[in-house]
C-alpha cells in the first residue's frame, strides 16, 4: 500500500493567501481608522427671525410696513434697521404696522421714525393726520418717502429718480465736532439718493439742508408748525444693513474672493466697500448717534448708555482655540495670574473635558468655536469598537454646540459663539439661521480673515462699520434675536500692530464708545511672529482699563445686554418750564451672582440725556426729588450727552435746562 504524501504546494499557497488576507485587513483597518468612511452631513437645524415685538410705552414709535419674503437684494426689505438703530442709540421702542397707523398712535410718542418701505405704504388720509401731529409740536423722521408726502415733504418722489451714492460730502448739521465730524465724511456710503427739489419752498428760509451726499442735499429740516420733520433722502435702513451685515451677491450667496471649491466663504468677502478694510472709524455707529441727535435738538429725551456706569466702551479679549490643543490655555493661565477676564472660543471635540474643566477653574469664559460644514476640519461624530472607528459624519453646528456644553459640566452652557477661520456659508442667511437654532446670544465670526489668505489686504479695525452689537435682518426683513459683534483686533490679522491696539482703545474712550472684540489666538506667535501680538494682548487691559472701558467677557457683556433690554426709560418734556423728566426702570445684576461688585450700579445700565438744550447748558438735576451737582456730571467724548449712573431701580430723573436769557457761562458742561 502507497503512502500519500502531503501537498506542501498547496499549502504553501494557502498560508499565502491567509497572510495576505490578514495584511489586507491590517492596512485596510489602519486605512479606515485615519480616513474613516464618511457619510453625507446632516443638514444644520436652522430657525427664521421671530416676528417683531416692541415697548408699549418707549418713547420712538418706528413704523413697519407688511412685506413679504425677499428674492432677491433688491426685494429685500430692510426698513428693521432702524429698530437696531433705536435699540442701541435709545433703548425701547414701539412698532406700529402700517394698515394700523393712526394719530392715536403717534400722540404718546416724543420721536415718530417712518423708514423707506412704511413710508410708500401710508394713504392720503395717514400722511395726513402725521402733518397735523408735527404741527401740534410732533418730531419725525421720514426716509426716502414715495407716495402722498407733497404736503408735508414739499414735492412728490419717485423712486424711478433715485440714484446712486459715493460717499457724505458734508453734514455741518452734526452735533459732533472736530475729529468726529470729519471722521464720519471718510464713511463710504453704498445706496440709493432721492433728488430734492421742492418748486414751492426756499433752502435757508424754509428748510435747511443738514447732510449732503455726493454734493446734493441728503437730510433735509423742516419747521412745520411747532414740530419739525428731518426728511432722510438716502436709503438709511439698506446703508447701515449692509455695512454692518454684509452685502451679498443679488441672489443672496456670499461670493468668495479667495481660490478654492467654494463650498464656504469668508465673512470679510461681505464688507461693502474696499475702503472698509482698513479704516479704524466705525462710521455706522457715528452716523446714525449724529442723526439722532438732530431729533434731540427739537425733543430732548432720556436714553440708555451702552455700557454698565459711566465705562466710556468696553473690551472684550477673547482667544480662540483653533485646535491648538492643551497648550491652548497658556493665555488663559496668565490673564487668571493678572486678575483679569478673557474669553475661550473651543471647537467641539477638539479638547478633552478635562482641559476644559481646568479652563472654566480660571474664570475662563468658555464659549463654542463653531465649524461651518464643508470646512475640512469640521469635528465629526464616530462609529465603530472602542478605538477603531471606522466611520464619521461631520457633526452639524447644533451636535457641536451640544458637545461642547457636555463636556464642560457644570459650567456653561456656551451662549456665544465665533465661526472657524471668520468662515460663512454661502447662503447669506444661513448661518444666522443656525446660530438661532443654538439659542446663541452674540455671535462673533464677522471680522478679517484668517491670516494665511495673503492675497487680501490689510484688514484691522471697524471692517463693518460698527463697534456696537446689532440684530441681523433675516429674509423677511425681521430680526434675529442674536446679536453679532464684529472682530475689530485680530492679532494675526495683516495690518495688525501695538500702536493700532492702543489707537483703537483710545479713540473708543475719546469718542466712539463702542465695545471692542479683540482677539489673539494662542498659535499667534506661529502665524504671526512678533512680540509686538503677544505684548498687545498683554498691555490691552490695563491701557483699556486707564481710558475707563470695561473689561468684560461675552458672556458678562451678554447678561448686561439682557439687563439693559429689560431696562426703560419714558420722557416727558415741558418747553415751557425747559424740563426734561426721565422715568427710568433699571435693572441690575443678581444680588446672589458670584463674582458681582458691591455697588451693583458698577453693572447696571445708566441715564444718558442732552448736555444742552437750545445751547443752553443743564441748570438744575434733580434724581428722585433730591438736588443733585451738574459740575461733576459725566460727559460723552463728543460732549452731547451726559451719562448718570444711578443704582437699580425705579428713578425719577428731573433736567432743567439753562434759560436763553441767562448767563453765557455754562454750568454743567465743559468749555468747547
């Protein structure tokens, strides 16, 4: 009998094969667990603006027309910006539709706004009964008006005849003076200009032209009765929406200006204007306090000061993490050791709980750096068996917000938030949209972009016209309830310098007042450089501190929006007498928070009236029948407003103005 003998051949090839198969497994799993299979993103939760709501009592009644959705930019209504206007000037307003305007409804008010599109919608009989009101002592503002407003405007308009702008050749009627005058005719003016050529009334005897654009009159004064009408003929509403938000394309797309896929877009490719890349005036801000102002030189009324006391701007450092990893909270740890307050925008994902928990320890203010879809480093949500996952799906901004907020409990939840690289969706409206959905609070993408884009110019400084927060507009026209403050210092920014820091905080002080996000990232000193960053960040706080500007962070500046939004004044004003009496509510912080100062007025929102009334200085103060000294009363950088800090509560606030037959030497107001 044969012996068979084993087939060596045969196995020889299948221990090839078993090999091979295990090395394919190998490299196949270590394929997936670096380039994990990706499956298609879940589409962002997004939330549309809220319908508009308003103060029964405020003071400024706005008119709002019925509009439908916008198609297009030239549909788009934007007549809401003048509620941001009126919100960050004044405080409250009320709002009134168009079908239900009536003299009943403009008779409580000190101030009467009826922008653009309200303005084509009103009939005969409207324009009318708001002739009659401005003759019986009444103030109002009409913008651009098309319709029945030859009774009161002087002519007819067509909004064929309109044309369009370059730039504010003069405004000799700004309370303003100087540095801050001048600075506002630098401003870029992108939008619309009706002519103005009444055939039956006179410049100099029957109106005065205030502003001009393009060497045409552009605010008209009219004296009708014992009111007076400020006849706006530029399209105001769409100048400072799309300086502040961003102009899109026609179709609503944000175009980018950089190579790329164009999956995403940078929010600097928005900036209406080249100009705006470089100018370090927040033109916005100074235009629309300075038309204001001109309703205040006919009917004086009460205000609320922008920042807690009298804080002459605030600053807001922040640093945003950018996956820098752990040692991302070395910023975090020398402003702890300083005693001083930042903010921490952190990616989802990007750093242990742990890291963050230490962070939140310090006082730091952790907030959510969110990462638009599309962007290649969007934080992904992972499947698989312990360490190996082999599939991914980027998380949608909703999944990294909730994320970051479980990973730093107890602290947080974040309530605002700052996009990755200043990147935007290309759909215009999309990213508020979502950041509505979070329930975020303030949103702090709009700035310059990321530094490696170096075929932009130098950016630094008010790219978007504003250092104040404001509501963008939706499609509808209403606003979100979100708040956006664009970035005016980027440490790794082209154009960045110590001294552009410290003229950006200084003028803040001296003039502007606003609320400057600046922002240094702890990678600075890799992608810009310089000790120059690292020493701006260092000495921003004491030489913000020197001018008097409040540092906080998001989340305080957040809560003491809340506060001054809760917040009312009401004004009555008595000619005769020339007594301005502010009713004030003020609302402070909790007396039970942790970390608040004693005196809690250091956080609650002041009193701000008109220095002067008729030129005449104020002569008397007296705050909850209590005689009070004008001598040492605060005054703006611009010397038009007075600010009193007063504790939370209700006040009875009583301004006696100086009479035009007194003495030249005024008491309450420094020399000019």
């Amino acid at each position: 009998m044969t012996k068979r003998r084993p087939n060596i051949a045969r196995a020889g090839v299948a221990t090839e094969v078993v090999l091979t198969l295990v090395a394919l497994l190998v490299f196949g799993g270590v394929y997936a667990r670096r380039h994990p299979y990706q499956l298609p993103p879940r589409p962002d939760e997004q939330r549309v603006a809220p319908a508009r709501t308003g103060d029964p009592s405020a003071d400024v009644l706005v008119v709002l027309p019925t509009v439908a959705e916008a198609h297009s930019l030239d549909q788009w209504c934007t007549d809401q910006a003048w509620l941001n206007v009126v919100e960050r000037e004044i405080g409250a307003f009320r709002v009134v539709d168009t079908g239900a305007l009536t003299r009943s409804s403009l008779d409580p008010s000190a101030w009467a706004i009826i922008p653009k599109r309200a303005a084509s919608q009103l009939d005969p009989t409207q324009t009318q009964f708001i002739r009659n009101w401005v003759e019986d002592g009444g103030t109002v503002v009409i913008e651009q008006p098309e319709g029945p407003w030859r009774g009161l405007a002087g002519q007819q308009f067509s909004n064929a005849r309109t044309r369009e702008t370059r730039r504010i050749t003069s405004f000799d009627g700004a309370l303003s003076r100087g540095e801050l005058r001048a600075d506002i005719l630098e401003m870029p003016l992108r939008t619309s200009l009706a002519p103005f050529n009444p055939p039956e009334l006179s410049r100099g005897r029957d109106y005065q032209v205030l502003l001009e654009v393009d060497g045409q009159p552009g605010v008209v004064s009219l004296a009708i009765g014992r009111g007076h009408v400020l006849l706006l003929l530029f399209d105001f509403g769409r100048a400072v929406a799309t300086t502040t938000q961003g102009l899109p394309a026609a179709d609503f797309t944000v175009t980018p200006t950089t190579p790329g896929d164009g999956e995403l877009a940078f929010t600097a490719d928005l900036a209406v204007d080249d100009a705006m890349a470089v100018t370090h005036i927040p033109f916005v801000d100074l235009l629309e306090r300075n038309l204001l102002y001109l309703l205040d030189v006919h009917r004086p009324i009460g205000r609320l000061w922008y920042f807690p006391s009298t804080h002459r701007g605030a600053l807001l450092v922040s640093h945003s993490e950018a996956w820098s990893g752990p040692a991302a909270g070395y910023m975090t740890d020398w402003e702890h050791g300083a005693e001083v307050d930042g903010t921490f925008f952190a990616v989802a994902t990007s750093l242990p709980p742990e890291t963050l928990a230490r962070l939140a320890r310090t006082a730091a203010d952790v907030q959510l750096q969110w990462v638009p879809a599309g962007h290649p480093r969007v934080p992904a949500r992972t499947w698989g068996l312990r360490s190996f996952e082999p599939v991914a799906r980027p998380m949608s901004m909703l999944e990294q917000f909730d994320s970051l907020n479980r990973d730093t409990i107890p602290y947080g939840p974040a309530i605002a938030a700052r996009s990755l690289d200043a990147t935007w969706p290309r759909d215009y409206f999309a990213g508020f949209r979502t950041l509505e959905a979070a329930s975020i609070q303030i949103d702090s993408s709009f700035g310059p972009p990321p530094a490696w884009l170096d075929s932009r110019d130098d950016r630094f400084g008010y790219l978007f016209g504003t250092g104040q927060p404001f509501r963008p507009l939706d499609q509808s026209g209403d606003r979100f309830k979100l708040r956006e403050l664009p970035i005016t210092v980027d440490a790794t920014a082209r154009g960045y310098s110590l001294a552009r820091v410290r003229q950006v905080i200084v003028d803040a002080a001296e003039g502007y007042h606003t609320a400057i996000a600046a922002e240094w990232r702890p990678d600075v000193m890799v992608t810009r450089p310089s000790f120059d960053a690292i020493e701006g960040w260092q000495q921003a706080f004491s030489l913000a501190e020197s001018q008097d500007l409040w540092v906080t962070t998001y989340n305080d500046y957040a809560d003491f929006l809340a506060r001054r939004d809760t917040s009312h004044v009401e004004s009555r004003f008595s000619r005769e007498e020339r007594r301005l009496t502010i009713e004030a509510k003020l609302v402070g912080p909790d007396a039970q928070s942790e970390g608040q100062p004693t005196d809690a007025s250091e956080l609650t929102p002041s009193v701000a009236f008109p220095a002067r009334f008729e030129g005449r200085p104020v002569d008397r103060l007296i705050v909850d029948n209590e005689s009070t000294p004008t001598a040492a009363l605060a005054l703006t950088g611009d010397r038009v407003l007075h600010v009193l800090p007063l504790p939370p509560g209700d006040h009875r606030v009583q301004v006696i103005y100086g009479s035009p037959l007194d003495s030249e030497t005024p008491t309450s107001a420094a020399p000019e």
